[in-house]
C-alpha cells in the first residue's frame, strides 16, 4: 500500500509514529523500534518479511529521527536501517576536510560524506512524493530565510503539494530534505533547497520547537488545514513516540556569577531544545491517553492516570525515552559500567556499544498489550488497510 492510499484511509484505527532528533543517539531508538518491530510480527502472524511501513499509517521524524522514519517509509526493516547507522555512522560524522579552513571554524563535521549516505540509502533520483515511500512522512527542518519551522508533509492533500504547482513540495529530493533536517547548527553546514524559483537555506529541525515531533503529527493528522482530518479517539488513533535521551545540563554548583554571556550562548540552545521535547511529550500526556512513560516532574508525575480538560483523550500514548543521567540509567537496570558523559552527546560514534545497550533496556517496557487495540483483523502482512 502508498502513502497515497493511506492518506484516503476511510476508517481507523490510525497509527502515528514520532521519533525525536539526537544524532547518533538514533541507535537507542532503532533499539526499541527493533522490540516493536518483532512484537508486532509476533502479533500479526510471524512473517519475517513484516516491517513497520506494513503497519504505521504516518511516521514523523527530526534530524536523526527523520533518516529513520525515511528508511522505515521506504520500507526498509529496522535491522536493514541498525546496519546502516553502524556501518555509515563514523563516516556521517567525518571531520571536515582539513583544506576547508573556513567551513572547518565553522562547523565540526563536512556534509559531504552524509549527503553521499542519504543519496546511496534512498536513491538521489527519488522525491518526496515518490511511489517508494509506503506511508504518510513527516519531516522537520527549519527555514533560516523565513525564520520559521518547516514540518513538510508528503500528504498529497496538503496545499504546497499540489502536483500543478511549480514548487510542489513532491517534487522536493528526498535525500536532500533529510540532510536539510540533519544540519544541526556547528555540526553540519546549512542545506541549500531550490523550491520553484527560490532558494532556501535549511537547518536541523531540532532548532524549532519539534524536535520531539509528536503532538505536532497528531496535529497534522486530524486539523482541517492539512486535510487528512483522521477523527480522533482514543480507541481510534494510536501515536508513539520515541526519544534518544533527555540530557539535562544539571550544575548544583553553578553560581550567578558563571552565566556569562559565552555560558548563555552555549547553554541556551541546548535548553531550549529541551524544554520544547519536554513540551511536547507533556501535551501528548494531557489530551492522549497515556500508558507509558516517565516521570515529567515532580508536580505533575507520569500523568499515566491523569485526566485531562477534555472528557475523553484524543489517542493513545506511547512514550519511550530516558534521561541520560545517572539516576536516570539507574532505573533502567544493569548499566552501571555506563559512563553518562559518554552517552550524552549526538556525535559519540565511539560509544554506540553503549547506546544499543540503554535502547535494548528500553525496550524491555514494549509490551504486546499497549498495540492489542489496534490490531484489526483488516491489519495483515501484505495489506494494511
């Protein structure tokens, strides 16, 4: 089945897949996408050659989350796209040539080498709205020359989609959008798009305020400007959500003194970008129906049992995600030889050992149960209606 197909899905249930940015950190949630991925197999007959694009109907992704929901909506297995971020994961994050002197006070890693990855994977020929993408995908970037966030859709009922319009969104590359939401600020060079007659430069989505995309796809699922207008429900709409780690910068020794106008300009992006996951996730608790999750806070809980300002929920949640502290690893069980500092950066290629490892412990809270209400007899291994 297309996308297209699924954009005209009729009935429920709906299934919406997030995965959240964080560079190399990807491999945890490939980890727990690999314990859905063979749950579901499980549930629906055991067909080795049944993959996630057989089952999500709209799969969202940011910077690493959007390489991941690409190659899983061309229908690749989660094995097939956990082979590619160990063979290709070094060579994504190559240092910049050193003849580069400008690029390389500017930024850490050349784009040159991950371009080339994303062209070999998807095919440098194949566009948005290509037939090769078997659901509805999302991707986040940020538009520098609008200042605005771009979530680009390939629904084909969206307006900037429109396949009579010049600078239909369709027709876009879609390596070149994927790299375009990979380019984090000084660790990849901006992407240059050319829409119709313009050209725009692009930035990692994990600059606006999605980087954990999920509310942000439900909402694009079901408001009447992007014209899927799914009904909701929390019986009729399933959404997960997977992170690659929260990392809060926790300093008890800091003192007023140290905030700096060099401290501020390190710190506040990163605190931005996590106050704006946080968000999200908190969102998705208070209008879906939350089965799991970790704590937000300390006022308000996992909101698991919460309701919320609506008499029933919209969905049902699913959230997958830890902290990378070491209180957070701690919980979690058996990684107590992890070094926290060696986990938290998205470049850490050296330690992606160590990244499968907290993913596989995540995975651990995949349970059967959290999917039995959205395995409909329609759903099957060739079809999924």
């Amino acid at each position: 089945m297309s996308f297209v197909d699924k954009a005209n899905k009729k009935t429920g249930p709906y299934k919406l897949l997030a995965l959240d940015g964080g560079g190399i950190r990807g491999v945890i949630t490939l980890e727990v996408l690999a314990k859905i991925e063979a749950t579901l197999r499980d549930a629906l007959g055991g067909d080795q050659n049944f993959v996630l694009a057989d089952y999500f109907d709209y799969i969202a992704g940011t910077s690493t989350g959007a390489i991941i929901a690409t190659a899983l909506s061309l229908g690749m297995s989660v094995a097939k796209i956990q082979e590619f971020y160990q063979e290709a994961g070094k060579r994504m994050f190559d240092k910049a040539f050193i003849f580069e002197i400008t690029r390389m006070a500017l930024y850490k890693y050349g784009d040159k080498n991950l371009a080339d990855q994303l062209k070999q994977v998807f095919g440098e020929s194949t566009t948005f709205g290509s037939e090769r993408l078997k659901t509805l995908l999302m991707l986040v970037m940020r538009n520098a020359n609008t200042d605005s966030p771009w979530p680009l859709s390939n629904n084909p009922k969206a307006k900037f989609n429109n396949s009579n319009r010049p600078d239909s969104n369709l027709n876009l590359p879609l390596w070149q959008l994927v790299r375009a939401s990979t380019a984090a600020p000084t660790f990849f060079p901006p992407e240059t798009v050319q829409l119709g007659d313009k050209k725009f430069v692009f930035v990692d989505g994990g600059v606006t305020p999605y980087n954990n995309p999920a509310f942000q796809l439900f909402l694009m699922a079901t408001l009447e400007p992007y014209q899927l207008m799914w009904p909701a429900g929390e019986d009729n709409m399933l959404l997960v959500s997977i992170g690659t780690g929260i990392t809060p910068n926790i300093n008890p020794e800091l003192k007023a003194a140290n905030m700096h106008t060099l401290y501020n300009a390190q710190t506040l992006p990163m605190a931005l970008m996590l106050a704006a996951q946080y968000e999200q996730d908190f969102l998705c608790r208070i209008f879906g129906k939350c089965l799991l999750g970790d704590t937000i806070d300390q006022e308000v809980g996992d909101l698991l049992k919460t309701k919320g300002p609506l008499e029933s929920k919209l969905f049902t949640y699913l959230r997958y995600n830890v902290e990378l502290t070491r209180e957070g690893l701690n919980k979690l069980g058996g990684l107590d030889d992890i070094k926290v500092k060696d986990v938290q950066q998205m470049d850490s290629v050296e330690h992606m050992g160590e990244l499968k490892l907290i993913g596989k412990a995540i995975a651990k809270t995949v349970q059967p149960q959290h999917f039995s209400n959205f395995l409909h007899s329609s759903d099957s291994l060739t079809t999924v209606s």
